[in-house]
C-alpha cells in the first residue's frame, strides 16, 4: 500500500540559499550587467529586476572527458541512404546532422547563461558600488501639512455646526430633569385633590390651596423651554499637523561641452540615489530636469541625460528656472522639495555670487535638501567657493567633490544623520 | 462503460490517486514487481524545480552550483522552452517518488506506474543498485551531510567550504569504487594470517642462502618508493585518506561528496535500463487496466499521446536529434525481449536460443537485475530492433580527411553495430582512463596522474582546471602522464601550488 503525502504546503524556496550563494560567487559578472541595465533604463524604472547574462565558459564546472580528436565510432539511428564504405565529409562546427552529438561534450556553441534577479538583489548590487553602511533606516525630514479631523463636539461655535441630533439629546435630557420634581408634586396636589373631591370637600381651604398650587406646577412646568442655548452642541473640528507624502526632486546638470558621458554616467548613479531614498519616504515623487548652459530648460529624462550641448555655463540660468518652476507648481506648503545638481565647476565668475544669492535668499528656505555634486579633479573654482557660503547659512545644503562612484554616498551621509530631538 | 471503470476526469484528487493506486499496485504484483514500499509526494511545480536543481537529492548541502542549476531550470522554464519532467523518484527506502500538481489524472496514473512501480523495482533488483547504494539509510545521510556542511561552513567560512566542495565536484566522477574492496580483515584473521606467514617463512630458513653475497636491490628501492603500490582509480578516496596536509574537516567533505558519486554511480551506468524498464511497466500495467476494462478510451488516448512522445527517436538527421533517447532504445529493447519470449521468428532462434520460447515475465526479470546498460546491450540488442531503428555506425578518425559508415543495419553489420553501440554506454569508455599512479614520497610528495589514452582520445581542455582543483586538494605538485597506445608516456601536464 502506498502512502500519499501532499508536500505543497511545505516551503517552495529551498534553493534560496543556493541561488544566493550563486549570485555572491559571480557578483562581478553580474554586477557589471548590472551597471550595463543602469545604463539602459530610466531612474524610477531601476526598481525592478533584470536578467543577467553570463558567458556560460565563465561558470561551467569543470569534469574530465575527452577532447575531441582521436579515433571514435559512434552509432546513430534512422540511416536512410548510408551503405557499409561510404565515406563522407565532416560536419562543420556541430551544426546537427552526424556530429550532433559530439558538439556538447566538447563544450562550444553553448549559449550564455541567462537569469533574471529580483529587484531586492539588483537593488543590493546597484547600493554596492556606493558603499552604502547595511542598515540605513531613511530619517528624511518631512514638510508639515494641516488638516482639519473632526475632534468631538464643543458647546459654543458657529451656527453652520451645530450638531442637531447631539443638541436635542441635550435638550430632551435637561427637560426631563429639569421637569421632573415639579411633575411628582403636581401628581401627588392632584391625588390630594381628587381624594377631597370624593369626600366632597372639595370647597374646603385645604382644597382651594392645593387648585392654587397645581396651577402653579402647571405654569412652572410650562416655562421649563424645549431648547435652550445651554443644550446647544457644535461639532468640533481641529487642525492637525501631518507630513506631506509628495516630494518634488529637481535635477540640476551643466551639460556644457566640459560635461562628458562618463561624468554625466556618474550624475546619473548620483539622482537615482537621492530617487531610491525619496522612494522610501514619499508616496509621490514628481521629477523635474533642468538643463542648463548658459540658458536653462525643463526637459524630459532622456533628454537630460543623452543630449550634449556646448557653449559656456551659467548656473544662475538653471537656479532661476527652479525657482521659477517652484513658484508655479510646486508651493513649497505642499511639497517636500529636494534638489541634486551636478556640474563640473565650471561657471562664469560674475555668474557665482549670483547663484549664491538665490540659493540663499530664496531657493534654499524652500528646500528640505539640496545635495551639490562636483565631479572633477580639478581644484575647486568660483562656484565651488561661493557654494561653501551657502553651506554655511544653511544645514540642508551638502556639497562634495567626486571623482569616482563610490565618492557619491558622503554626499548622502549627512542626509541620514539621525536629527537630534 | 461498465461499473468498476476508474472515473476518468482531468483534475486529480486523493481519493483517485489512491484508487488508481490500489489497481497499479495490483496489477504490477501479479506481474510479480518486488519494490519497496512507496511514499507519493504531490509537490508544486516551484517544489519540483527546487528538486531538479538538487540533482534529485531530497536534502541537498547547498552549493552555488545547484543555484545555478535552479537559475537555469527556472528561467528556461518561465520562457516555456522546456516542461517539467512529470516526476522523479529517489532511490530510498521507502522509495519517494514526487508527482507534480499540475498532471493531470491520467500523468499521475502514468506516473505512479512508470516511477512508483517501474524505477521502485528497477532499483530494488538491479545488480548496480544493490551493490552499491544504501537505500535505507540515503536520505539519513543526505541529512547528515547538509548539516555538516552547514555547521563547516560556520566554523570555517563559506568559502573555505566552497574551496574544497568545487575542488571535489570536479574529480567527483573519479570518486567512485568501480569494484568491492575485501572487507576489512578481522584481529582474530590477522594474527592467523601473520602465523601463516611466520610458519612458511620458517620453512624457508635455509642457512646457506644467508652467506651468498645479495645483489644491489636499486630496483627493489625503486619499487618500494612505489606509493600507491597499485594505480588508484578512485581519486577521491586517495585523497581522502592520504592528502598530507587537509584539516579533517576538509576530509569529511571530501567523503560526503565521494559517497554522494558512489549512490549516483549505478544511475549513470543504467540509464537505458532503468527508463526502459519503467516506460515498459507503465506502458503494460495501464494497458493491463485498459484490457480489464478499468480504464476508458480517453483515459488511454491521452496516456498513448503521452507515451510515444516519450519513445520517440528522432533520426541522425532531424534537428531534434540529440544522441539516442534512452527511453526510446529502453522500451524498445524490453517490449523486444517480451517479443522474443512470446513469439521468436526464425531469426530469434538463431540469435536467442535461450531466450526464444522462454516465460516473458521471468526472462525480463533476469535480464533487469543482472546487466547494466553496456552488456545489456550487448546481450539483447536484436538485429530486428537494429533494423527498426535503422542504425549505423559512424567511424571518424582524426588522421583520416573522411569518416566513414563502417556498418549498417544489415546482415554484416548486426554484431558490429551491437558492439559499438554497447561500448558507448561502458563509462569505461566513455570517461578518460585516469589513475593516481605514483606519489614522491621522499622528494617533494609531488603527485602523478597517468592517463592510459583509449583510441588516441585527447583529454578535453578543461583539464588545466581539474589540475588546479587537484592541486588544491592533494596541496603539493601533481603531474599528469599520458600514455600512449604504443606505450610510450610522456608528461603533459604539471601544476604546482600556489604559494
């Protein structure tokens, strides 16, 4: 007899461990596809999974067998013309046909190994070049907000919020008690009464005082009002601070001729990493890229990233548009706004103090966050001295100079520091 | 339909599985199947990935290259380009055999017949499989062998782990015991022995043989410098027990991986066999079930869609062929033996005298516990099955410019064909011929390989790698010798430790 056992409900995810220590043991392969998929896709597009593909000679595992060469006799089936002596040529490269069998033990024309990764394993390796600490828990300052949440019911407002039902409880409960004494004594003077009425003394002076007495009840009873200001309820309605959930990130770049693809490649790993962290904190991110050099313009992602332009720089150019950008769609009450701009340093010197000026004076009191990134090896110019000014006024404002990928996450450090109360 | 009939419906359930069991089980008695017990596991098809990518073992140590395999499986899997296999069944006591929840009710009956009842018997009868694995304690030892692993890793760090693991990987075909060592010789047998020796010696004593002048024994020293005294063809074992310089941790890794070799050695020596065996058992006993009128005509059609496109054999020239299906040439050359048994033509008489004319049942029987796919070939290829799968046989040598069809399927080439296809399957054949053969014991403990060449086969280039992983096992030089057909050796390959 057999024994049937469903094993279903047990754990699928048995090779995990295996497929993680795959993916450790081949990490550069991989993680150079990785930075090859960077390359190809959009920045709020990272957030997913990519295949990989690895040349299968890098990871095959090595047996012993023979080569080929020698003498062998093979046997194959469903001879169709063949007769004993014939003599025929050798088939090129395996493609099929006699030699088929011949072409996978020897290992070539065998395709790439190709897998996908999930998104938390293309997330790891992406963060890795950056050399991010392993535990980051996102403590980004978020903008205020109000809103009104209904908070009880108060006895005095405006008459728009009155709570009816709540009013006449009210009213109804005071009447009651305030009814009902006067309403024991004014039964109790009628029981009195009618007993007299029954012994027919009914014109006695105990008699005309109790008439007198119920009259009384009855016009005190009378006076008790069906509503009063006292019963009045008004709902309450409070104002309660709340984070705003939507974010802004504005992406500045020189795209000047100084600016080449590798630097604007490094640009790139140095948004998306501000993008991820807003990621964490914000339910809606808009982005806005802003071009810049010598006149600035709002363009679209790949624009941004894959267009060259030459000619000079001037930085204001793009801190104006911001700025401008800002004060028509983004109120600085309703979005949390974040800014990363990345540039070579390069700026017209009368341009600098200039930029300074906006930052200061308008751009930076609107900013959660503004990340400046100078990727050059170059000594620090105009720009770079006058930026250290800002940097001065305000807290929020980070500046680094880099030369390679994994300078960029100093940049970020700062922006986890966790905020002393 | 008459009353007894099996309800035919596409969705399984238990109390089905257990029906259609209860009559496979039945049926495969009086066709006097011994198996072991069965345990039926329904799995998903996630589960059954997790399985394949274990190379079947139902606890597997983990190791990046079974990650590998399952990235691979689940990939080619997701894009459609290959279907699971409907099951796989392990060689264990209780015999586990996995069935996906996808089949529908006729695969699971297919199934149940083909794994729980075909494989299950194969494995109880065959030679192979009771000579060298341990049914009832395999899956104990999986256990044990995961959890060592796992504990190593802890103590010594996964990549020390991971060193020594890929290192035996790559010998692991060289790990296996081809033939029974004697068994261990007790104390009482000893001292016999010892006394027999002394007494034989004693009887030897002859005083004038003493005061002859001896001759200078530098042959002798030479042969005593001789480690091992014999050629060890099972690399790892040499390793394991006389590496110099591995911790005993790195040992017992080298004996898991060795004894996980030794348990799938009979299944890679068996595999016409073994698939020819249960794809005829599931292909009788549902027939049986269909015969007895258990079974309605649906339930038969969509088993024999299934059937024959498990036995199908492309030919040499079609762009599915990929070498010979074994489960095509296995069913084949059982349904032929039944054949032979059952109704010889004259043909058979001549080549099967002992076998035309004989009860199928049993002759079958034999035949399944007492070959392993070279000499079953050898035995019982018929020039019947030759013809009906029109075999020929292909010469190609490397100092000819052509190859050549050196037999066909006709009467000349019949004992040809048999003999070379059978040779395909002999893993003597098939793998390269390399030995430990001698180890410097006094000089630098440097350690030679002879390769004994086999027609003239090169070794395939990867074997500067193995090289490297047997260095890093054994810990200093190894060197490789070829030996060639006229006898001649010549070093081909040497690597030294790394420092």
């Amino acid at each position: 007899m057999s024994q049937f056992i469903d094993r279903r409900p047990n754990g699928k995810n048995k090779s995990a461990v295996n497929r993680h220590k795959f993916i450790r043991r081949y990490k550069n392969q991989i993680k150079k596809a990785v930075s090859d998929a960077i390359a190809e896709r959009s920045i709020t597009d990272l957030d997913r999974g990519e295949k990989i593909n690895i040349p299968a000679k890098d990871i095959s595992e090595p047996v012993i067998h023979h080569g080929p060469g020698g003498h062998r006799e093979t046997v194959h089936p469903g001879n169709t013309d063949f007769v004993t002596g014939d003599r025929l040529a050798r088939p090129q490269g395996g493609s099929g046909g006699a030699g088929g069998g011949k072409a996978s033990n020897s290992g070539e024309g065998m395709d790439d190994f190709v897998f996908q990764i999930s998104r938390e394993e293309f997330l790891d390796l992406f963060f890795e070049d950056l050399e991010l600490p392993d535990l980051i828990k996102t403590q980004l300052q978020k903008l205020m907000r109000e809103k009104t949440v209904r908070a009880g019911y108060t006895s005095d407002g405006v008459p728009t919020n009155i709570n009816i039902i709540r009013s006449l409880k009210g009213a109804l409960s005071r009447r009651i008690a305030l009814r009902s004494p006067l309403q024991n004594q004014l039964r109790e003077a009628e029981e009195e009464l009618d007993a007299l009425r029954l012994i027919n003394d009914e014109d006695s002076a105990r008699a005309s005082a109790l008439r007198e007495k119920i009259a009384h009840l009855k016009t005190r009873i009378k006076a008790v009002p069906f509503i009063d200001t006292f019963d009045l309820r008004y709902n309450n309605r409070v104002k309660q601070p709340y984070p705003s959930s939507q974010a802004v990130m504005f992406c500045l770049m020189d795209v000047s001729g100084s600016m080449d693809q590798a630097k604007k490649d490094i640009a790139k790993r140095f948004f998306t990493l501000l993008y991820f962290f807003l990621t964490g904190t914000y339910d809606h991110i808009d982005l806005v890229f802003i071009r810049h050099h010598t006149i600035a313009k709002e363009v679209d992602e790949n624009e941004f990233f894959y267009s060259r332009e030459t000619g000079g720089t001037v930085v204001s150019s793009a801190l104006k548009l911001m700025e401008e950008i800002i004060d028509k769609r983004y109120s600085p009450t309703e979005w949390n706004i974040y800014a990363a701009q990345a540039s070579d340093g390069d700026n017209w010197s009368d341009d600098s103090p200039l930029c300074k000026e906006l930052l200061i004076k308008s751009i930076m009191p609107r900013t959660q966050y503004y990340a400046y990134i100078e990727i050059t090896e170059d000594t620090p110019r105009g720009l770079w001295r006058e930026f250290q000014g800002v940097k001065k006024v305000h807290s929020n404002f980070a500046m680094q100079r880099i030369e390679k990928v994994a300078d960029i996450f100093p940049v970020f450090r700062k922006l986890f520091k966790k905020k002393v109360a | 339909m008459n009353a007894k009939t099996l309800p035919y419906t596409s969705e399984w359930t238990h109390d089905l599985l257990q029906r259609y069991d209860e009559e496979i089980a039945k049926i495969a008695a009086e066709y006097k199947l011994d198996t072991y017990p069965n345990q039926i596991e329904i799995i998903s098809a996630e589960q059954m990935m997790d399985a394949y990518s274990s190379v079947g073992m139902p606890v597997g140590y983990h190791h990046w290259s079974f990650g590998k395999q399952f990235l691979s499986v689940e990939q080619r899997y997701k894009r459609g380009q290959m279907g699971l296999a409907y099951e796989i069944v392990i060689n264990s006591n209780p015999c586990i055999a996995y069935l996906m929840e996808e089949n529908s009710m006729t695969m699971q009956a297919l199934v149940i017949a083909h794994a729980a009842y075909g494989h299950n018997s194969f494995f109880k009868g065959n030679y192979l499989f009771r000579t060298w694995t341990n049914p009832d304690s395999i899956i104990d030892y999986l256990v044990f062998a995961k959890k060592y692993v796992a504990e190593c890793e802890r103590r010594h760090g996964e990549e020390e782990v991971e060193l020594i693991l890929d290192s035996c990987h790559a010998l692991m075909n060289y790990g296996v015991d081809r033939y029974k060592r004697p068994p261990r010789l007790s104390a009482q047998e000893e001292r016999m022995r010892q006394r027999e020796r002394e007494e034989f010696l004693q009887s030897q004593v002859n005083d004038l043989w003493r005061t002859l002048p001896r001759a200078d024994n530098a042959a002798d020293a030479a042969k005593l410098a001789q480690f091992p005294a014999e050629p060890q063809e099972n690399m790892l074992y040499f390793i394991e027990k006389n590496a110099p310089l591995l911790e005993p941790w790195q040992r017992e890794l080298v004996r898991i991986v060795r004894k996980i070799a030794q348990y799938f050695y009979p299944q890679r020596q068996t595999q016409v066999m073994n698939e020819g065996w249960a794809t005829f058992w599931h292909y009788t006993i549902l027939n049986t079930l269909y015969d007895r009128g258990l079974v309605s005509d649906g339930f038969m059609i969509e088993f024999l869609k299934t059937h024959t496109n498990v036995v199908y054999q492309p030919p040499y020239n079609s762009q599915y062929y990929s070498g010979i299906n074994p489960y095509a040439l296995g069913f084949a050359m059982m349904s032929d033996i039944r054949r032979i048994c059952e109704h010889p033509s004259e043909e058979d008489h001549h080549w099967f005298p002992e076998l035309a004319g004989t009860d199928w049942v049993v002759s079958l029987d034999f035949a399944m516990r007492n070959f392993k796919d070279e000499s079953f070939i050898a035995q019982y290829l018929s020039p019947k099955l030759i013809r009906d799968f029109k075999l020929f046989s292909v010469l190609d040598d490397d100092t000819e410019s052509h190859m050549e069809i050196s037999a066909i399927h006709d009467e000349a080439g019949y004992r040809q064909v048999r003999r070379i296809l059978a040779s395909q399957y002999n893993l003597s054949v098939r793998e390269p011929n390399i030995q430990i053969y001698n180890v410097n014991l006094r000089g630098d403990r440097s350690l030679t390989l002879r390769h004994t060449q086999h027609n003239r086969q090169p070794l395939a280039d990867d074997i500067d790698e193995i090289m490297r992983h047997f260095v890093r096992l054994w810990g200093f030089t190894v060197k490789l010798e070829s030996v060639a057909e006229d006898g001649t050796v010549e070093v081909t390959h040497e690597c030294e430790r790394e420092h």
